[in-house]
C-alpha cells in the first residue's frame, strides 16, 4: 500500500487518506491510521520520538508506527513512501512496550525541561 507525502507549513484539519503530512516547521508529521479506521496518528519527529528520512522522492519513518490506542491496533512502517504491516502485538507486548516508551519519553522530556506531550501516538521499535 501506498502513502503519498506532503511537506505542509501547518497541518490541515481535513486530512486526505493515505497522505502522510510532515511539517518541519512543528518537527510533526500526521496522518491518518494507514488500516482506513479514521483515527489520526500524530507521529512528533524528535531524538526521542521519530525520525523522518525524506531522499528527495519518498519519505520514511522510523521506528514503526503501534497505534496501541486505537481500537484497530494497527502497527506498520512507513518506508519510502510505502506502507508495510508489521506483526501485530499480543496484549502484554504492547503493554510493556507502552510502558517502556513511557519512561524513556518522560526521561527526555524531563532533560529538556519540556512538559510531556499528550495524545502523541505510540512509537515503537526493532522486534
Ligand atoms: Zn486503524
């Protein structure tokens, strides 16, 4: 499945399917979930949350995308413009996953003097 890329400023309150929205001014990217559910993954592009490599045609993201919150639980990596579905997790992997990535991002926030970000999707990692 495909996912076309748009370098917007802001990011519209409409969001178009399959469309993945980076602005570089907010260092943020959106979308919507890639499963076709609706939801709006909002993936922050920092050392501690995504990284988005863009080659001069395609985009990708790293590490993948776990939407844990969402009912679908859809988790999937975005690779040149491309979407590629990853194994799906059992209730206790997302758990301690969550749990994990909870810690390290309050770790970093809490460096940086930042307050936490709410409502930021789930990142997830190499398995
Ligand atoms: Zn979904």
């Amino acid at each position: 499945m495909k996912i076309r890329h748009e370098f917007v400023e802001s990011i519209p309150e409409v969001l178009e399917d399959a469309t993945l929205y980076v602005s570089i001014k907010y260092a943020t990217t959106m979308h919507k979930c890639c499963c076709g559910c609706g939801n709006t993954v909002v993936a922050p592009l920092s050392p501690n949350d995504w990284t988005l490599a863009f080659d001069g045609e395609t985009v990708s993201l790293d590490p993948s995308i776990g939407n844990w919150s969402f009912p679908c639980q859809s988790h999937y990596w975005i690779r040149e413009d491309e979407v590629v579905w990853a194994r799906r997790w059992s209730g206790r992997e997302i758990t301690a996953a969550r749990e994990r990535e909870r810690r390290s991002r309050r770790r970093f926030y809490q460096q940086r003097g930042n307050v936490m970000a709410e409502g930021v999707s789930d990142r997830t990692r190499h398995f």
